[in-house]
C-alpha cells in the first residue's frame, strides 16, 4: 500500500503559489494538526480547528520559517517549521481531493495538516516565475 502522507511532492520553486492555493481553498476549514519528531514522538497539536493561513516568515530572524496559523480569533494557535524542506501532499483515490500536506523540516521531524473537509485540488498549479531582482 502507498504512503498516503507522500503521494506528490511540491517543488520548491512552487512553494509560495502552492500555499496561496492552499490558503484561498482551505481557509476556515477544519484541519488536524500532527508534529512527529524523533525525540519526542507523535503529538497530535491540534483537532478539527479553523485553518487560518499557512504562510512564510518574511521578517526578523525567523525569515524563511513556515507559520501554520489555526483557531479562531478568541484562541489562536502558531506553529512554525524553522527550515522547511519538502513538502508533500496526499489527495484522494480520484485525485481531486487534497487529504494532508505534509511539512519536512531539517531537523527530520515533520508537520503534517489532515484536512477534515477536504478542498478540491485545481487541476493545475500556476508555476512560479522567477522575480526580476
């Protein structure tokens, strides 16, 4: 049986697009929220909570970190994922439905969002294009 976890992982360059996708299509559905580490084991952080928004750091010294924001305005919750990367998605036997999204970090840990009332995948993803610098 394939790893549903890790079925299509993203490339990094599509990462910002990805999110933003994933942002407008997931926002205020309910999510799980799992870290698993080595040294601490699996820790369910999070069950059946809004999404928020997943989103990069932009400022400061966290800049490059991926924040995971659930919960509601009365309780929110943050999680950040210092130095993402991979990230992997898993979807439906149909391949229309988004299951999880699943966070690598360097440290070999990973974050992985259960999706509980899952969004529909747009049959393709817009590839970033490089910014003129």
């Amino acid at each position: 049986m394939a790893n549903k976890i890790h079925d299509f992982e993203i490339p990094k360059q599509n990462w910002v697009t990805f999110l933003r996708t994933i942002n407008q299509l997931a926002q205020s559905r309910p999510v799980r929220l799992e870290v698993i580490n080595r040294e601490l084991g699996d820790q369910e952080m999070v069950n059946k909570e809004p999404l928020r928004e997943i989103d990069f750091e932009t400022k400061g010294t966290a800049r490059g970190a991926l924040i995971v924001a659930v919960g509601d305005d009365s309780e929110p919750l943050f999680h950040r994922i210092d130095v993402p990367t991979r990230l992997f998605i898993a979807h439906n036997e149909l391949g229309t439905l988004l299951e999880t999204l699943a966070i690598q970090d360097s440290m070999g840990g990973e974050t992985i969002i259960y999706f509980e009332e899952l969004p529909a995948l747009p049959e393709q993803i817009p590839e970033e294009r490089p910014s003129a610098s």
